[in-house]
C-alpha cells in the first residue's frame, strides 16, 4: 500500500460471522456474492466491473428499490491478500467513473480508505474494518466527523445483510 496517503482512521470496529474465512473473503471479492449484500438497505448493487485484486477496481451503482435514487461508485483495491486482507479506495463517481462529489454533502471527501482485516476463529470469521478519508481537506475531516456516527451505523446495515447472506448459503 502507499505509505504516503495522509490517512487517519476514524472508523474502526469488530464484528463476528458465522461463516468460515474463506467464504467471506469470496462475499467481498466475487462480483456476484458482493452484489447480493453491499449497501444500504432499500437499496441493490449492480456491479458493472469487479477486479477485486491488488491494483484492480470496482465500479457499480447502487439503486432505490423504487427506482428513484442512483449512485455511483467506484472502489481502487489498494490490498488483497486471499483470505485475509481488502483494503480499498472508495469514492462517489459519475457514470463514466469520474470521481465527483457525494450527493448528499459538497465537502465529503473524495476518497475514503477502508482496510478490511478477516481472521479465522474456530470456524467463524472475526471482520475488522478501518477507515476514513485519504488527503481530506480541513472542511472535508470536518464533514466526515460530522457523520462518522451516521456512517458506522450504515456500515453496521450493510455487515448485517452480510451476516444474513451468510447465512443463506448454509
């Protein structure tokens, strides 16, 4: 990874699957398992291009089940290591996958590190995510704070649609 990125973590947390380590690396680098659970609720993924590899990049949109909400997005994979490590370059995109601002806030960040970590335990996983923004202005820390509370209650949805798909291979 490059060493260089003014990164501070501001979001790190811990959660336990009950599903072996193997399986939910494949949940978070298979472009068909990752498009059954990643988002919000209330919402799908569409995965247009998945290369979940050291170097690669996802790009996709996630859309409202009404049909009236899109966004783009778009991941660069800084680290994947089978089956232990994801750590990926998220931001906002256009549909040609040009960065842009979030919709919902014109300071968000442009580009948010998130550094998965999986370790076996007896046959469950232990996930561990850290994140926060990478070279963020002042006012784009600010927003980021602001919402990291928001933000890991999200992230806490999308672990349980996780969970649930986990489940549903059994």
């Amino acid at each position: 990874m490059d060493n260089n990125l003014n990164q501070s973590f501001e979001i790190a947390f811990t959660r336990v699957f009950d599903a072996p380590r193997e399986l939910v690396f494949k949940a978070w680098t298979e472009p068909g398992q990752f498009a059954k659970w990643w988002g919000p609720k209330g919402f799908y993924l569409e995965v247009v291009k998945m290369d979940a590899r050291s170097g690669g990049s996802f790009f996709g949109f996630q859309r409202s089940l009404d049909g009236n909400h899109v966004m783009w997005g778009k991941f660069v994979y800084q680290e994947v290591v089978e089956p232990e490590k994801v750590a990926f370059i998220q931001s906002f995109s256009d549909e040609q996958g040009n960065i842009i601002r979030a919709p919902f806030s014109a300071n968000w960040p442009l580009e948010i590190l998130n550094i998965i970590t999986l370790e076996d335990d007896e046959g469950k996983t232990v996930l561990t995510l850290k994140g926060g923004p990478v070279n963020a202005s002042s006012e784009e820390q600010e927003a980021y704070n602001s919402m990291a509370p928001m933000l890991q209650q999200g992230l806490e949805g999308t672990f349980d649609q996780l969970a649930d798909y986990l489940v549903s291979l059994k």
